[in-house]
C-alpha cells in the first residue's frame, strides 16, 4: 500500500474576496498563510514524511508548500513545478465577484460555470492582460496550450500528462508523495483516481489547506481515502 496526500493551497487574498481567481497569481492571504502553517504542523504531528513534492507554477500553491514543508523540516527535498496543476483558467471570469456574476448571469448559469465539467466560462482574447501568453513562466507552452477558458474536463485532460510521466513513477518507485495545487486541478485528479461520474464530481468540494490522503494499491487503485 502507497500513501499519496493532496493539499489544496491555503486561502488566497481572492479567495477572501469572493473573486475567481484562475490562473491570475494572487498571494495568500493572512489567514491562508496560518492555514498552511497548521496543515504543515497537523501532517507532522500524524508523523508524515515525504519524498518529493509536486506544485503547479502559482504561488498560493507553492508558498502553501513552502510553509507546509518547513514545519515538517522537508523544505530539501526535491519539489516539481508544473502548469499542468494550475487552477482551471475562468477565462473572463478571472478577477470577477461571484456574488455579483450571480446577479448580472444568474446562479442556474454561474454553477454551470463553476461546477459543470463540460461548461465553458466566457473567453477572454489574446489581447486581454489575463492571457498567458502574455507572461514569462508560460514561454514553453505551445499555442494550443495557452488557454482563453476552459472547463473542468480540459483541466483533467491537461493534468493527466503530468499524472503519468511525473507523479505516478515517483509512487510506483516507492517514494512518499504530496501535491499541492487548486481547488480544480485536485477536484480533476480525484475523478480520475477514484473514476467518478460528472455528476459526482461536480458536488466535491475541497476545503483550504487541508490534507487528503489517498491509500492505493499496488495498482494505484483507491483503496479509502480520508481528510486528516
């Protein structure tokens, strides 16, 4: 049997404000700060270790490793930053209030948005500042890998690659493995670990900063999971 934890960043300044968020680099906030601090203690108090460490290339995520991998005093061990575990990109979305998108578009709609695996969010241009291509992290992606919006199964279907070739060699090689990414991304790796429905999957809600622990077989099939 392999442990395998997920921890989704602690709460960001947007989270706080109710905005969506996407792709846009927004810090944490005060309180996701301590969140992360907590979830670090709370691993290392369960006696946890690890290996290596996977991120997506935001830093909410990568400074909710960093504080989670300095109470564990795991801040050596090798860590991999990939796009492929950024939050699903809200196309026009990103930067909006949520209470006030319900009002303008209507809840029906903005939950389709949000929570329908197959709905697109409206896209922005190229031109628009939110694009990707506009910035240096995302200078290797290819044209058709910078995103104007994308649903929950586009998100899947981009973190699927990095799944197979980075993160399951690192279990099938006995290592101790957590990844930290967005709400999102972890909601499209869990439908495809535990092979949920689109139904299912659109009612899972991840909290902040809090572990998720995988038990898988020697197949990488879930065994149980459990929230720490």
């Amino acid at each position: 049997m392999q442990k395998l934890v997920l921890l989704r960043h602690g709460e960001s300044v947007w989270n706080k404000e109710n905005r969506f968020t996407g792709w846009t680099d927004v810090d944490l906030s005060e309180n996701g700060l301590q969140q992360a601090v907590d979830a670090g203690k709370l691993l290392a108090a369960k006696g946890y270790t690890f290996d290596v460490g996977f991120t997506s290339v935001l830093k909410r995520s990568i400074k909710t490793m960093h504080h989670v991998l300095e109470q564990l005093d795991h801040l050596w061990i090798p860590v991999h930053k990939s796009w492929r575990l950024n939050e699903r990109f809200y196309g026009a979305l990103q930067g909006l209030n949520k209470e006030e998108t319900i009002k303008k578009y209507g809840e029906e709609q903005v939950y389709k948005w949000r929570r329908d695996p197959h709905e697109h969010p409206p896209a922005i241009t190229k031109d628009d500042e939110r694009f990707p291509g506009h910035y240096l992290r995302y200078d290797d992606l290819t044209y058709r890998e910078l995103p104007v919006t994308e649903n929950l199964s586009e998100t899947m279907v981009r973190a699927l690659p990095f799944w197979h070739e980075c993160i399951v060699p690192a279990i099938r090689s006995n290592k101790k493995v957590i990844i930290f990414a967005h709400g999102n991304s972890l909601r499209a790796l869990i439908q495809y670990i535990e092979n949920l429905s689109d139904e299912e999957v659109t009612k899972l809600d991840i909290p902040t900063a809090t572990p998720w622990v995988y038990e898988l077989d020697d197949h990488l099939n879930c065994i149980r999971h459990y929230y720490l």
